[in-house]
C-alpha cells in the first residue's frame, strides 16, 4: 500500500469517529460548534455529532451538512428537520429541500441532513408532528453569533 493511501484511510478512519468535541478538526470542511438552546419531552433526543460546511463556517450561503442521531419516543413518526430561525427577514422564507429533512419513526437512528443558510440566524435541528407540522423538540447548533442559547418549543400534544 503507498503512503498516500494510508495516510487517506488515516483521515477517513479519524473522521468517521469524530465528536463535537472532536470537530474542532484542521479539516476545513469539519467546523467546530457549540450546542445552544435544547428542549425536549418522553425521552426524545436529538444529537448533533459533525457539522461540515462548504465554506468552512456556519454563516449565510454555506452548505451545511449536519450528521447525528436521533431517538423518538413520544410519537410513532416525525419530521426530523434542519434549519435556520431567521434573524433579518433576509431569507426568512425559503422553500423546503428533500435534503433537509427526514421522516423517521419511533425508535432510534442516524441522520445526515443538508442545507444552504439562506441568511443570518440560528441553525437547529428539530422535531415536527407528522400530523400537525407544528414543532415538538429541538436542539440549536452554531458559534458565537450563530448560537441560539435559549428558546421553548410549542408543544404539539
């Protein structure tokens, strides 16, 4: 095996067990994050394990990819959504893409989701009732001005 093949599995292996903690990588696409405002309810839980951003931040016009896990036990199905709280109305409304979003059903799992931020705000990653669409849980990501530190969810019972 050459040496440029292993030092491309050394990578892939370092990558693929990183953490939050661990995201503080010189891999550029890996950014560094802290976990702001998370509520949930009944044993729900969202956990963001590695942002990766197109452009190396959490800022507008980066395509965020965001891998985690989930688990749910309040309802049989949900939205698992990612997003941006807008804070200007500068890309307050955007249209929904297949890749920011996941149905997932009571239990546990993994996700990877995909967005480009539209503007400046919070990024989160949250539960909506299938039914309902109104949301139930969530957790904020980002840095310094991308972090949401406190917020409630409406509960969607």
């Amino acid at each position: 095996m050459k040496t440029s093949s292993l030092v491309l599995l050394a990578l892939f292996v370092a990558s693929s067990c990183a953490t939050p903690e661990a995201s503080r990588s010189t891999d550029a696409s890996i950014v560094a994050f802290d976990v702001g405002a998370t509520e949930f309810s009944s044993g729900d839980r969202i956990v963001v394990e590695r942002v990766h951003s197109s452009t190396g931040q959490i800022a507008p016009g980066a395509a965020l990819t965001v891998l985690g896990r989930y688990e749910l036990c309040s309802r049989e199905t949900a939205l698992l959504y990612l997003g941006v709280t807008a804070t200007t109305s500068v890309g307050a409304a955007t249209a929904v893409e297949p890749r920011q979003q996941s149905e997932v059903a009571l239990g546990s799992g993994q996700f990877e989701l995909t967005y480009v931020v539209p503007g400046p705000g919070y990024p989160h990653v949250t539960f909506y009732d299938s039914s309902t669409g109104k949301p139930f849980g969530g957790v904020y990501f980002g840095t310094d001005e991308t972090l949401l530190r406190t917020k409630s969810w409406v509960s969607a019972r």
